[in-house]
C-alpha cells in the first residue's frame, strides 16, 4: 500500500475508496485519540465562557479584546454542548447505548475533528504571540511568544501586510485523530474537514466586523516551524489573516519580480520550539501514504505559488435553463441558526418544498460562499471552483429530475429529468438514510483533476477545502430555513457522475449532502457556555 503511485491513490479515493485501506483493517476503539489537542506545561489564558447568545447587533470598531476573541472562538470551533441520546437497540438487545458527544457548531466526518486551531495575536492584553485553541479548556496555549510579523509575511509570499491584522489564524491537520477509524481514507476527510472550519470561521468573522482572506499557499516548513508542529504528525492546510481593516488595505497580488523566499532559509531566523501534547492513544499506527501525499503537496520556494483562474465551459443550453424567482439573500442570527443545525438520518421527513425556499437555499449558499483567497488575487468576483448539482424531488413547479445550478443566472440546467432517488439509494455505501424522505439531494462538485495541472498535489487538499467550505454554507442555510442537512461521502461518484454528466464539463462530485425538513431527534442537549 505505500507504494501506491500517488495518481493511482487519489483515484481511488475519488471513486473506489475501499482500495485505499486494508481489508483486515479494525478500529481500536478502546485506543481512540481525543478530539482535541490538549499541551502540557505551557503558559495558559482562559477564555470568558460567559458567550453572548446572539451575534446581531454587535459593535465591531477597533481592535477586539481578549473577550472579544473568546467569544470568537467560540462560535468558530468551541465545544458548544453536551449531548446525550439513546441508540437504536439492537433486536437481541433489551435497552440500547446511551450515546453521549461534546458537539460543535461545525460538522466533522465520524465526529472525530482532525483539525485543530492555532493564532498569531497581538491585542495588548496578552503576550504577542502564537497561540493554540484548546477547546476543551476554552483557552490559549501560549506557544511562541514575539512578534511575527515579517516571518509570517514572508511565510505568504509577502501577499500580505501583517502589520495591518490583529492577527492570523492557522487551520492545521492531525493524521492520526481520525486515520485510526477510516485508514487512507483519513486523507479525503481532513480537506474537507479543514473546508468546513474555514468557512465558519469566515462567516463568524463577518459578524464580529474582521475581514479576511484564506491563504491555501504558502510555506509549510516554515508556518508549522513557527507553531512548533512536528510534520509526521501533523501540517498546516490554510492561513487565515485576520484584521478590522478593509482586506484591499493589507492583501495583496505579491510580486513577481520580488525574491524568491526558501521555506529552509526563513526557519533559520527562529530557534526551534518543542512542546508536550497529550494524545490519549497508546498505539499510533503508521500512515506513510499521507506522509507522501504531504510531502507531494508542500511548497518549499515562494516560486511555485500560484494564481489560477477556472475556465467557463458554456455548453449548455440556455434555452432548456429553468431561471429561478429573484430572492434577497437571507436575513438571520448565526448563533442562533449554528445551535439549531442538525444533521438528520432516520428523521428525514418529505414534506413538499416551495420554489422560494429553494431558491433561497441555492441563492444564500451560492452568494455567502464568495470569499477572498490567494487563488484567485484581488478579483471581486472571480468563477468559483466548486458547484452545485441536486437531484429534486416534489418541488413547487420543478419537474422531478437532476439539475446544476447556474449561480451566475440564478438558474437549473436540466440533466436528466425523473425520480433518481432509487438509483442514488443504491449508490449508497451505508444506508444509513432513505432516500425516498428526502426532497433534496445535492452533490459538490469540482474539477476531475483537482488542479493538479496548476497547483500540483496540492490541488487535491485545495479542492477539498473548498468543497468543505461550500457545504457548510449549504447546511446553515438549510438551517435557517428550517431544514437539516447531512453530509455524506458513503456515495458511488462513479454513478452521481454519469447521472449528472458531469464529464461534459470535466467535473466530478465531492460529496453528497441529503437536504429537507426533518422531526426532532430524542436527546438531551446542554449548553457549554454561561
């Protein structure tokens, strides 16, 4: 197995996901790591737990406060409540487990978060420094204390001015937090798992007023040297910059013609950090295929950083478009819809949808997607990389059948018109949802080459982030339409591709996500803040 080629491995990922793990392959579950980081013997500054309950109508002037960012945090990847539900009973049993789970606003494939958070801070009421969250204390761990600004800046490709953020934060992998349940296939969930954190994190932003920009590039060595992470273990995918000023004050395109930077050369201006961490397993198991798939995607030089445009392909015909009624993007309080999200399976329930509320869906989670990056430069609105396909069943005014959405023109592209649900049931690996209650069946879908062509393999984790960040605008606006939504990989892509043809335009799906009105799952739900 690690002697796979790296094309024949990501393959298989895509679309034959059982031959990337052994067949004699079994979780240890009594040796489970925790899912969170948790140091040990370094200076620690708590967080108020007293989290505001709304985050409309807040006053985002000037820098924000240690206060300001706890509660920040919080809302981005805190542990937000306690959970306790009873599973279904086996028939042989007489009563079934108690299922008990911290949870978060954010989903994560088997609940296991392989992502952790990490910041540069310079706020005045704490060191300069770098930070790790730990949300399981609601707390910083001081890592590295100083300023790094220049560092970090040059860690960029100097596409960005520092000196203009509060701060920056760091979105990095875990390996072994959730390879030791899903083996190889660990690699496809942290990009997607990554993407998803991003995009609370840029939506959490825009409520407390700091503007942002995701950097997918830059230099590996140099960001974990700085976070004093050890690259067998764990990697940095995206940096965050964060400021109060507008993003076109502090980013920038770079400059060709500046000097090329050396990940190797800017480690040698700091001292090397070490710190004690608790992993909880006894057993960690090696993982030499994401190691190489790590060390495939790294950037050593600021030479290989790149801007890429995708291309248009209008093949369709718009004729056959079916438009959609204009609607204003939705209007509603984050908190509240990120306590209300859930990710229904047996509590799916059909009930008819309005051809507003689609329109809604499709509107809110295509337009709060748009975003500032590294890829795309200083366009205002620059052809996103990912999409929407859904199959649709007993929509207002909408025959029965499988669509694109068209972002641009607020309109569904006809593919293949009839009733898919049997066929997308039998395409499931786990049939742990029926279909036949879900009016609303989309797919993510990217380019089938992951970009390889521009950014390498690094385009693989890229598109999968962006996959990540694009379903979980899809699940709050589900949310606050009053609906849930479940993201699943356990899906044939071989056949959601043929059924949407998406080879018609080089495209492939990346998930699929189950999307309509559900019933209240019976559990006890606690709150984790004051």
């Amino acid at each position: 197995m690690s002697q796979m080629n790296l094309e024949v491995f990501l393959h298989r990922l895509q679309y034959d996901p059982d031959k990337v793990k052994p067949l004699d392959w079994e979780t240890d579950w009594d040796d489970a790591p925790l899912p969170y980081k948790l140091y040990r013997g370094l200076p620690m500054f708590p967080l108020s737990r007293e989290v505001p309950a709304t985050l409309e109508g807040r006053d985002s002037t000037g820098v924000p406060s240690l206060r300001d960012i706890g509660h920040f945090l919080y809302y981005v990847f805190g542990l937000a409540q306690l959970t306790q539900s009873v599973m279904e009973r086996d028939t042989t049993e007489e009563l079934g487990g108690v299922l008990q789970m911290c949870r978060r606003f954010v989903p994560s494939g088997g609940g296991l978060y392989p992502s952790e958070m990490y910041l540069y801070l310079k706020l005045g009421e704490l060191p300069a420094g770098v930070y790790h969250y730990d949300a399981a204390h609601h707390r910083l761990v001081l890592l590295r204390e100083g300023n790094y600004d220049e560092y970090l800046a040059k860690s960029l490709g100097n596409r960005c001015d520092a000196n203009g953020c509060f701060g920056a934060a760091f979105v990095s992998t875990v390996y072994w937090k959730n390879f030791y349940k899903y083996n190889n296939f660990a690699y496809r969930l942290q990009g997607l798992d990554a993407g998803v954190l991003i995009g609370q994190m840029l939506e959490v932003a825009k409520r407390f007023g700091f503007s942002s920009g995701v950097h997918f590039q830059f230099l590996d060595q140099a960001v974990n040297y700085l976070l004093g992470l050890s690259e067998q273990e764990e990697s940095v995918y995206a940096v965050i910059p964060l400021s109060t000023e507008p993003a076109f004050r502090w980013m920038a395109n770079g400059n060709e013609d500046e000097e090329t930077i050396f990940a190797s050369e800017l480690c040698r201006e700091l001292s090397p950090v070490r710190h004690d961490h608790y992993v909880r397993s006894q057993k960690i198991v090696d993982y030499p295929m994401l190691l190489r798939m790590s060390e495939a995607s790294r950037l050593d030089s600021t030479q290989l950083f790149r801007q890429i445009q995708k291309d248009e392909q209008a093949i369709s015909d718009e004729a056959l478009a079916l438009p959609l009624p204009p609607v204003d993007r939705l209007s509603y309080d984050l908190a509240t819809v990120c306590r209300n999200r859930f990710s229904p399976e047996t509590e799916f329930v059909l009930k008819p949808i309005g051809l507003s509320q689609l329109a809604a869906l499709l509107r809110e989670a295509t337009a709060s997607f748009s975003y500032r990056n590294d890829l795309d430069g200083l366009q205002e609105e620059a052809e996103p990389r990912v999409c929407l396909y859904g199959c649709f069943y007993g929509v207002e005014d909408i025959p029965d059948g499988a669509y694109r959405y068209d972002g641009a023109a607020h309109a569904l592209q006809p593919v293949c018109l009839g009733d898919h649900r049997q066929r997308m049931q039998e395409g499931m690996s786990l049939p742990n949802i029926n279909l036949f209650q879900v009016p609303l069946s989309f797919h993510v879908a990217g380019e089938r080459s992951f970009f390889q062509s521009q950014l390498g393999k690094r385009g693989y984790r890229i598109l999968q982030m962006e996959a990540g960040m694009l379903v979980h605008r899809l699940l709050l606006a589900a949310s606050a339409l009053g609906m849930g939504g479940r993201p699943l990989l356990g899906f044939d892509a071989n056949d959601s591709d043929a059924l949407y043809r998406t080879d018609s335009r080089d495209e492939t799906g990346l998930i699929f996500i189950p999307v309509g009105p559900y019933r209240q799952r019976l559990r006890l739900a606690g709150s984790l803040s004051r």
